[in-house]
C-alpha cells in the first residue's frame, strides 16, 4: 500500500494515510551514513559499527517470505559493511494493523527506526527550513512555489501549522501560510459542496460559494438572488431535455434540481467560515485569526483556490468588497486537478549540478558544454516543454551574460520565458522572474525603455501571486531603480529605493541583511549626486547591519567598509575645493550675481539716479562689468527714473525741505557699497545653499519618521537637485529686492 513507512507523529486510525515523504527517507539515510562514516573513523567503533545498521527488508504476511527477505538482505549488508559503508533499510509496514513477520526484537528495532526518521524531520528537518525561510534563502510567493518548497525538503503539507506558528515575527510568511491553509481548508469544504449539487448546479453553487468566502451573504438575502438565477437555469435544462426525454424524466430532472437547490442556497458567509476554521483545526492545527477575512490577500487567495479546485473564472472587473461579487454566470468552466508525477531525467539533473559548480567557479566554457548537453538531453528524453528544460535555458542564459555575449543570453532567456508561460502558467511567479532577467539583460544593452516595460511586468505578476508586500518585490524595485539611476532619473530612483527600504523594514526588520543591501543602494545613489554625507550615514548603517549579522570578517562586510572610507575621501575632497573657492574674488561673485538677476540691475540703476552726476560713473561701471564691454552703453540713464525724481525734488522743495546734490552722491555711494557687500554675501552663501538645504531637509525627514532614516519625501525632493547647484532661482533676497521692486511700483504709478 506504500512506499514508504507511516509517520510516526501521527499515529492513530485517523491518520492512517499520513507517511513520510521520499525525499525525507533519501536525506535521512544521507544522515544516518554520514554518522557511522564518522563513528568508523574512531578506532573503537569499528567493531560497533555493525551492530549499529538497522537493516531490514518490506515484512510480508508470511513467516517464510520474511525468512526468505531477511537472508537476500543479509548479503548486501555484509558487502556494504566490509565497504564501510551500511544500507539503513525502512520496514514500511510498521505501525500499521498488519501483522508483522520477525522477531519481536526486528520489529522494534524497525519501529525504532521509523521514530529516528520522524524525530529527523521534527527536530532537523523543519528548524532548518525555517532557518532558510528568514534568510531567504527560500522564497516561496505563493501556494504553488510554497508546496513544491515543502516537497523537496521531505516536508509533508500538513506541517503547515506547525511551520506558521514558527514564523509570526516575518509578516509576509506568516500570510502566505495562512493563506494557503485557508484556501485548503475552503477545497474541502467547496468539494463537499460539489458532492451534494447537481451537474447543472454546478456554477450556482461554486458562485454563492465565492460569495460566501469572499462576500458577505446572509440567509434572508440570497435565498431570492440565487432563487431567480437558479430559476432560469432550471428552466434552460428543462427546455433542452424536452426533446430528449420524455415528461417523467424532466419532472426528474426537475426534483434533483431542487434537491440541489437546498444543498447550498440555505449557506452563508459565517457558516462556511466556522467550518473552514473548524479543518484547519483539525487538520494542521493552526488557529486561523477572525480577522483572517478582512487582513487576508482576496486576489492571491481566490487565485490559489481557482488553482487548487480547477474553477476558470471570466475576466473582468469585480468589486471584492460587495457582498455578492460573483455571479453565476461568471462561472465558466470547472476543470479536473489531477496529481501526477512529472517526469525527471537524472543524467540532465547531474550534468546541471556540474555546470552550477562550473559557473561559481568562473569556468564558463566548461559550464557552458555542461549546460548544453543537459539541454540536449533533456530536448530527447523529456521533450523542450519542461520545467527542468526551462531551468537549462536560464543557465545557459547566465553563462552567456557573464561571457559578454548579452544577444545571445537575451535568445535563451526568452526560450525559458515561453517555456514557463505554457508549462507553468502566465501568472506564476517563475514566469516573473523570467521577466525580470529579461529586463536585466536588456538593460546591458542599453535597452533601458524595454528593460522598464519588462520590469513592469515582473511587478504585476509578483504583486498578483503574493501581493505587493513581498521581499522579492522589494528586490524587483531596487533593480527597477538601478535602472533608472543609470539613466541619470536621480528622483524616480530614489522613490524606487525608498519604497524598497521601507517594505524589507516592514517584512523581515531594520536588521537584516536585504535592509542593508536597501542602504546600500541609496548611498551609491547619493554619491551619484554628491550628497556624500547621507551616503556616509546609509553606508555607516548597512557596515553597522552586516557587521552584526554576518560578523566583519566577513567579504561583504568588508567591502561596506571600503564603500564607507570611499565616501568619507570624497567628502573630504569636496571640502578642500570649496575651501579654495571661498578665496576668489568677492567682486567675481557680485557680477555672477547680478548677471543671473537682471532685474535688480535696473532696480539698482534706477535707486543710483537719485545721486545724479555722481552716481552715473556708478551706473556707467556697472554696466561695464555686466555686459563684459571696455565702452559704457550709450543709454546710461533710466529717463522715467529721472523724471520721478524730479517731480520728487519739486515736491519737496515746494514744502520747504533742504535738497542738496552733493551729499546725496556720497549716500548713494554708501547704499551702493551696503549693496554690493550684501550681494557679495549672498552669492557667496548660495554655492553651499543646495547641498545645506538637501541635508537639512533629509535630517528633518529622518527625525521625523522614527527608524526609517529615509522614508520621506523631502529627501527625495532635495535629491532632485541632482548635485549642489550655484544658480539662483530668480527670487530676491530677503531685504534687498522687495524695497527696490516697491519703489519701482511707486514710481510708475506717480509718472
């Protein structure tokens, strides 16, 4: 009845089905060699060794036949001992209500046995894969890619509770495996369903199911709704039956139907909750959360369900938050989920693992003929649609991008991506990454435009498998914004990269590694615009984060400290020449000024007039060192000036005040020298002006938002500056240009 023995962490009738997967038994045997290869090396175990090999052969129902069993496998026992080397043989029939051929010591000898496997997968298997999990070192982003992470770790689907309650401090783990327990436990209540309605009340039922699950339905109001829908198909069955069958079959037909009818139309959205809670209490027990319907990803999850049930449903626009969403008609087909075993070719699996090995090394001509011959063999034995052939593509793709030859990467990767589209599906998260080295590799050949169309690709499919909060989505976007920083896009970068270094904070923790590759990105990006005390800051957090986690001396440790001394020798380099252009010459400074606002010029021509021939040799140089000319121009008085101070001077000796000439020259020299000395201190200041107001603006926004560092956006709008910038942005200073402009009014509206 098996292949492999039950297991014994779950013991009982009920789980009477429950064994231990191939894989475990493989990687448990692995183990086991591996101890007694160690044990033979002491010299005193060598004798023990022998008594240590728990070797038996499949117990039959006879006496005899074990006879016969045991003596076959006595033989290859002895020669793998005398190799130093024993067979660990499992009795898969153990623990079952079979009776058991052997002694009594055999049989608990086999039990023994068959518990060390199940202790193996408790206490090893499981803690190592979680270990992995929080590295991520395995991602899973979906209910597929999650199951198959499972299968080749030995890992049995029913472990998932037990798993989840060891992951609640990742947010992003702890809802994939809700989700997939949820969406399991709905396949057996939906299948339950099924078993009870009629072949034409099939799309009924599945629509009021989904609008239960997603939905809000009550008794009171679906009986109505689904009461006409299911009135109307009865009424198609019947007229298509008419001319089929005669009147006692379609008043038949027309009993089942309303059979069928009660079977799921008395249900609700409270009922079908209750009983999925109550099988994943059961089953994996785990406690689904009563917040599961409302926190729960809709899409991802109806996705995975349609998956696992084989419901095809039509494509267009609902509105999840409804309390019906679905109707019946947008049920379309209900497809049979067979589980079968994909064929694998072990010489291909083999020759790839080689090329691996090949490729790490940096041989690339050998991995290269490794990899094209597994893709050789695997187009023979298994045919080019293959997940494995897909595998073999990508390889080859990568060698060939390392080797320089980007076209010829760019023709492999796009043999995987169609490979993956129609062996694994449009929307699966492989087929994602398929878009995303297709972008990378685009980009190596200035394609960037392209490359951007299909990085936007990636991010739709990785967001519609496992929602927008997921570290392989923040990668895509770290990747997204390296593209855009080589296209000299400093803003869009560093939103990218902000939104990236937010979601791993968020998922996996200010401490972890893929947060300090975050820090990292955004100190290149600030180095790229000569902000490099923000990059001293990200740099200092990724050392402190890799320091911590991975030790310092570790390689990326080190080179985080390289990065860091880089960017403390930049600033530094940068402090020395702005040291040495705080010498220039102030005078240099105040045309330069002048010259960016012509405007204040006239305004100050306008205010020198006043001083009459005095000022004019005034008015006469400014002009000089503006315009760049040896000769004065010949236009050197503003005339609506001169006559608004002469009607100024009129007025005033009307009134008896004292106008003289000769002082008012001198003042006007005086107000002209404060001017100067003040524009001078300005142009001075506004080289430094930038990079100052960038630092203080992303000082504030780290202050602001806590332990984020980063997450504002007045960091990036400091940063759009892209370097610190010398030019004016046409507004006067406080103080001086607001007078000149208001007696400039003045003097237009007495003229």
């Amino acid at each position: 009845m098996r292949v492999t023995p039950r297991d014994s962490n779950y013991m009982g009738q009920e789980h009477r089905f429950c064994v231990l997967r191939p894989e475990l038994v493989a990687s448990f045997v692995e183990a086991e060699s591996t101890k007694q290869s160690t044990r033979q090396k002491v010299p005193d175990a060598s004798e023990e060794s022998g008594d240590q090999v728990a070797s038996t052969s499949d117990a039959k129902a006879s006496s005899v036949e074990g006879d016969d069993k045991s003596e076959e496998s006595s033989a290859p026992t002895l020669e793998e001992n005398s190799n130093s080397n024993a067979e660990i043989l499992f009795n898969p029939n153990v623990f079952t209500e079979y009776k058991l051929a052997g002694s009594p010591e055999e049989i608990a000898a086999d039990e023994e046995l068959v518990k060390r496997a199940g202790t193996y997968l408790l206490e090893i298997v499981i803690p190592k894969f979680v270990q992995d999990l929080c590295s991520l070192d395995i991602s899973p982003m979906d209910g597929q890619t999650l199951t198959d992470a499972l299968h080749l770790h030995g890992i049995n689907v029913r472990y998932l509770g037990k798993i989840a309650g060891m992951i609640k401090h990742l947010p992003h783990l702890w809802d994939l495996f809700s989700a997939e327990i949820i969406v399991r436990s709905a396949k057996h209540v939906i299948k339950e369903i099924l078993r009870q309605s009629a072949d034409h009340d099939i799309g009924p039922a599945i629509a009021h199911f989904l609008n239960c699950f997603v939905g809000k339905v009550s008794g009171a109001s679906t009986k109505g709704s689904h009461g006409n829908a299911q009135s109307k198909t009865q009424k198609g069955h019947e007229s298509s039956q008419t001319q089929k069958s005669t009147k006692g079959q379609k008043l038949n037909n027309t009993a089942a139907s309303r059979k069928g009818l009660s079977t799921y139309s008395h249900l609700k959205s409270d009922g079908i909750w209750s009983n999925i809670k109550e099988f994943a209490k059961s089953k994996y027990q785990f406690e689904v959360p009563d917040d599961a319907r409302l926190s729960a990803k809709r899409v991802s999850v109806l996705r995975n369900l349609c998956q696992k049930v084989g419901i095809t449903i039509a494509a267009r626009k609902y509105n999840l938050d409804a309390s019906t969403p679905f109707e019946a008609l947008d049920i379309l087909n209900l497809q049979p989920v067979v589980k079968h075993s994909v064929p694998t070719c072990t010489d291909a699996k083999n020759l790839m693992e080689a090329g691996k090995v090949r490729m790490a090394e940096g041989t690339l001509n050998e991995a290269y003929a490794l990899f094209s011959e597994a893709f050789s063999l695997l187009q023979q034995i298994t045919g080019p649609m293959h997940k494995d052939a897909a595998n073999c593509c990508r390889y080859l793709a990568m060698v060939l991008y390392h080797a320089g030859d980007t076209a010829g990467a760019i023709v492999q990767q796009h043999r995987e991506l169609i490979i993956n589209e129609r062996c694994l599906g449009l929307d699966h998260p492989d087929t994602a990454h398929s878009y995303g080295n297709m972008a990378l590799f685009y980009h190596g050949l200035n394609q960037t435009e392209l490359a951007l169309r299909h990085m936007s690709r990636t991010l739709l499919l990785l967001s519609l498998a496992s929602g927008p909060d997921h570290p392989d989505v923040a990668a895509t976007l770290i990747n997204v914004a390296m593209m855009y920083q080589d296209a000299s896009n400093m803003n869009t970068a560093l939103r990218y990269l902000q939104e990236a270094l937010m979601k791993n904070e968020r998922l996996l923790g200010p401490d972890h590694v893929q947060t300090a590759v975050c820090y990292h990105a955004l100190a290149i990006a600030f180095s790229c615009m000569s902000l490099y005390k923000l990059s001293i800051q990200h740099e200092k957090k990724t050392y402190d984060i890799l320091a911590k986690q991975l030790g310092e001396n570790d390689s990326r440790t080190k080179d985080s400290e390289n990065w860091l001394n880089t960017f403390k020798h930049r600033e530094e380099q940068v402090n020395a020449q702005k040291q040495k252009g705080q010498g220039t010459n102030a005078s240099d400074n105040a045309i330069n000024f002048l010259k960016a606002n012509p405007a204040l010029l006239q305004a100050m021509k306008a205010a020198a007039i006043q001083s009459g021939d005095g000022s004019a040799n005034v008015n006469r140089s400014l002009n000089a060192a503006v315009v760049g000319e040896g000769v004065p121009r010949l236009r050197g008085v503003d005339e609506r000036a001169a006559r608004a101070t002469a009607e100024a001077r009129k007025k005033a000796a009307a009134r008896g005040l004292n106008v003289r000439n000769g002082p008012g020259s001198n003042s006007a020299s005086d107000e002209l020298a404060h001017i100067l000395k003040v524009i001078n201190s300005v142009a001075a200041a506004s080289s430094t002006s930038a990079t100052a107001n960038a630092q203080q603006s992303a000082s504030e926004g780290q202050a602001t938002n806590g332990p984020a560092q980063n997450g504002n956006a007045s960091e990036a709008k400091a940063a759009d500056t892209n370097g610190p910038s010398v030019k004016s942005t046409g507004n006067t200073p406080v103080g001086l240009g607001t007078t000149l402009e208001l007696k400039k009014q003045k003097s237009k509206q007495k003229s």
